[in-house]
C-alpha cells in the first residue's frame, strides 16, 4: 500500500523530487507524467482565472503563463 504524500513529507525526505519519486515507486517516467498533468491542469485554471477576473478585481495585476 503507498503511503499518503503527508506520510512521506513527515519521514523527511531530502529533497522534493525524492518524495515525488517515493509516490511513483521510484518510476521516474510515472512521476514526470504526473508533474505534466498536473502543470496542465494549473495552465487551465490559470487560463479560466485571467477570463474571469478583471485589472480593476487585482489591482491591476494580470496572472502571465511565463515564470
């Protein structure tokens, strides 16, 4: 059985990727899948945010896809 994310946050993995790799059972393709989708699913909410809100709402703040 895999353990939950906060389990494996709580045994103090050294880095982030170790808990991403720990969660896919040390599948690095399942877990660079997993980090697209998720990325995916973020540009669309960010997406459906920018359409929704307008300047005046953030202060003129506009959320950008670019880091």
């Amino acid at each position: 059985m895999q353990s939950s994310p906060a389990e494996l946050l709580s045994e103090q993995p050294e880095t982030d990727v170790e808990v991403v790799l720990a969660w896919h059972d040390g599948d690095a393709r399942a877990a660079i899948e997993t980090l697209l989708e998720d990325c995916r699913h973020l540009r669309q909410q960010l997406a459906l945010t920018e359409a929704s809100s307008s300047a005046g709402f953030t202060r003129g703040w506009r959320p950008t896809y670019e880091r």
